[in-house]
C-alpha cells in the first residue's frame, strides 16, 4: 500500500478502507493521460524556473521508461498502489530518486485527475466523432445505391405513402449528422486546461498555464480555478450526447429487427453478422441489432449516474467525483463499439427491393394520391378523401391494390375517375412528384444526397 499522503497519519488504512477508497482497478486507463500531463507540467515548471533544466531532463526520462515498461508490460499496473497518479509517481521516485520528488511541484491531485479525464474525454470525443462519420459513409452509398427502391413509408407502424430507401435511410443521415456536430461543438466547448488550478486555489509558484494548456493543445487554460477541479459538465454534455447516438442506433436496430422479421422480409442480414439457435435449426437472429438496442439502458444509466452524484457536490473537489469514470468509460466504450458493429451489419445487408416495392404496392400508400387525382380534376379534398376511403374498402373485400381495379370499377364509385387514374397512382409517380426540398422524389433526392456528400468532404 504506497501512499503519497502517508505524513500525517499514525496508523495504516484498514484494509477494506483501502480498496473502497482506491481508484487503480479503473483509473490505470488514464495512464497515457498522466504521463502526457506530468510531462507538460515538468516542461513548464522548467520554464518558469521553478525545477532546473537538468531536473527535467532526469524526469522526462523517468516518465519515457516508465511508459515503455508499462506498454511492453514489464511494469504492472497493480493495486498496490492508490491510483494512477500515485504508481507513476512512486515509481519515477524509485527509478529517479529526488529529481522524482519534485514532479508534483504545484501540482494536486485534483487538477491532476481532472486533466486527466479531460484529455481522456476529449480522445473519446474525436473518436466517435470519426466513427459517426464512417457510418454517415455507409448510409451515403446506400442512399446513391437506392435512390429509386420503392418502400413503404410508416407512421404508426402502418403503411403511410410510398417512400424510397434512399429518402428513409436519408432520415438517419440527418440524425448522424447532428450527433456529429454535436460532438464538435462539446469539443470546442470543452477544450480548456484545468492543470494549474492546483487543490482548488491555485499556486504560489509562478505556474505559465499558458504554457501547459498549449502543450497539451488546449486552446488555453480553464478561467477560475474551483471550477477547473470540480468541473465534470463536459463529461456530462459528452454522455447526454452518446445517449443521444445510442438512441438513433437503438430506433434504428428496432427498424432493422422488424425488417429483417420473417413476415417483413425487407432485408436480409448477413450471416457475419446473425447468430442461430442452439435448438431451433432454422433461426437466423438479428442478435447485433437486438444488442445495440439493449445496450441503450447502460448507456443512459452513466448519463443519470454521473448528474445524481454531481447534484449535491459542494466546491470544490469532493471524493464523490472519483465516481465519474467507471461508467462513463463504459458508455463511450459500448457507443464506440456500437456504432462500429452497427455500421458492419449495414454495410453488409442486403435489401429486397422486390417484396419492398409490393408491399408498398399492395398497402394503399396511394390512397392520397388518389385523392389528390380527384381534387385535380374538380372534386373538393373532403369528398375525394370519402371516395377514396370506398375504393379503399372495395379493394380490400376483393384482396386487391387500388392499381388492379378497372377503370369501370373505379367509374362505379365515382365518374371523376378517367384513364389517367392509373399513371396519377403508380407507386413512380407517387414518389416522383414529391420534390419540395427534403422528399423522396429522385431528383429531391439527388439534392439531399449531393448536401450529403458536402457533408462528409
Ligand atoms: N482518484 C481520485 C479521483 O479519481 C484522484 C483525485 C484524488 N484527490 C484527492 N484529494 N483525494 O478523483
């Protein structure tokens, strides 16, 4: 048990104390941060005179061995040390000796662990700002690939009015984008350096945060120093955002299940990409899907975690804050790679563009094209609608689409109905001459994927 605080106290930490209080099992994923941040600090504290040249150059060799032993895996990261910060400094001081004892020259342990995250986050941040981005890719290629695949488009789960694949898989792109720019402006937001802010007050050594914030390529140093130890609101706005991403990928998952579903049939996964069934030979499952949607609730429990313990946390540091990291590691982890499988299981997937055209085909999603037919041709919206619901009806009783019946059926409901009833309701046509911005119809359509390209350029 190597403390760093072990000065003031007569006797050892209780064993279960210890462990309670320790964060090593988990905070060692900060080991690549607090090297980064120790190195900064000694490069600055150098600068302003406050450790000799020579005292750095010992350290940053310190730091340089030890990194390569920890990722060589001659050095073990273990428990007994308290946490990540005290078994890189115990450690310098054993390979280095006294130059070791200064490396923690104005430096504590908050502003430390608060770099630490921030660097950590910021990584995190960028990453599945870039994996968003492949998957925008996939759903791009898609979108080219089917401009013209004819589907049903829902609401409440029924059959609406025809749609293409391109137009529904544009609806995501939209959602990706967005996350995207979110995650951008949570960068920029929260692109400030906390090192420096010392416990909560500062330094009496004459620190050049400026100095610290740009090596470690911050746009410059938090503004005040309590909140730069005991700031976690960009964690918070970073995991309000993977809730957010896991959301889309969760609706998403939830179209492709039902999609994928034997009575739908509209895609096929591929079988990288589907599990079976350890009793039923004929099972095919969309497990990847189903998991994605599952892993939602972790991932909106780190959210809920991490603002319940920060609500009633008084200025400035509390030990409270420790509690920020091991489900917070796990949301971006399980984001990460949901979106990672996710987009392999798209990119993979074929689509069967013939049961998606007959069932739009075969699911009255004309009915208001035929009604606008009637309006065009001088009957008012409100009768149109009630013709067409005893088209509707007709069709039904007989098993058939508005599109099989004869001219003189259609004649029998209503004279309006003239030959060029059926051109005014092909599912083309349906789809065709819908081309306000942001419809589905093909050249609507090659716009929305042309601002798409934008976008990913
Ligand atoms: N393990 C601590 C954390 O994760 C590091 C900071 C400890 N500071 C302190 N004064 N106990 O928050």
């Amino acid at each position: 048990m190597a403390q760093l605080w072990g000065g003031r106290f007569t006797k050892s930490t209780d064993q279960m104390v210890y462990d309670f209080n320790a964060s090593i099992g988990f905070d060692q994923k900060l080991f690549a941060q607090d090297v980064r941040g120790s190195r900064a600090h000694v490069k600055m504290l150098a600068s302003v005179g406050v450790i000799t040249d020579a005292e750095r150059d010992e350290i940053l060799a310190g730091l340089d061995s030890i990194e390569a032993d920890v990722n060589s895996g001659k050095l073990e990261i273990t428990s007994e040390y308290e946490d990540v910060h005290s078994f890189v400094e115990a450690n310098l001081i054993d390979r280095i000796g006294d130059a070791g004892k200064k490396l923690h020259t104005g430096r504590s342990r908050n502003d430390q662990v608060a770099l630490d995250m921030r660097l950590y986050t910021r990584d995190a941040v960028e990453t599945t700002a870039e994996d968003l981005k492949h998957l925008l890719g996939t759903i791009c290629g898609i979108m080219e690939e089917h401009i013209d695949t004819i589907m049903p488009g829902f609401t409440h789960l029924q059959k609406a009015q025809p749609i293409t694949l391109a137009h529904h898989m544009g609806a995501y792109f939209e959602m990706f984008k967005r996350d995207v720019l979110r995650l951008n402006d949570i960068r920029e937001r929260m692109n400030y350096c906390p090192l420096g802010s010392g416990a909560l007050a500062g330094t009496t050594y004459p620190l050049d945060r400026n100095m610290t914030a740009q090596l470690l390529d911050f746009y410059g140093p938090t503004l005040n120093s309590m909140d730069g130890v005991s700031d976690r609101d960009y964690l918070i706005e970073f995991l309000s955002a993977l809730c957010t991403i896991q959301m889309h990928l969760s609706r998403f998952s939830e179209e492709v299940i039902i999609w994928n579903s034997n009575e739908y049939r509209f895609v096929e996964i591929d079988d990288g990409f589907s599990t079976g069934s350890s009793i039923m030979p004929q099972k095919k499952n969309p497990d990847i899907a189903e998991l994605v949607r599952g892993k939602t609730g972790r991932v909106y429990g780190a959210l809920m975690s991490l603002l319940t313990t920060m609500k009633g946390i008084p200025l400035a540091y509390n030990k409270d804050m420790q509690e920020d990291k091991e489900m917070a590691f796990d949301a971006m982890k399980t984001v990460q790679d949901c979106i990672v499988l996710f987009d392999g299981m798209l990119a993979t997937m074929t689509f069967n563009k013939d049961v998606m055209a007959n069932s739009a085909k075969n699911g009255f999603t004309n009915a208001t094209d035929a009604a606008d037919y009637l309006v065009n041709h001088g009957v008012p919206f409100r009768d149109a609608h009630g013709i067409i619901g005893q088209v509707v009806l007709y069709c039904i009783d007989k098993g058939i689409a508005i599109d099989d019946m004869s001219l003189e059926e259609l004649k029998a409901i209503s004279p309006a109905f003239e030959e060029d009833i059926f051109d005014a309701i092909s599912m083309e046509t349906c789809v065709n001459k819908r081309l306000t911005i942001g419809a589905p119809g093909h050249d609507a359509m090659v716009n929305e994927i042309k601002e798409c390209k934008a976008f990913l350029a």
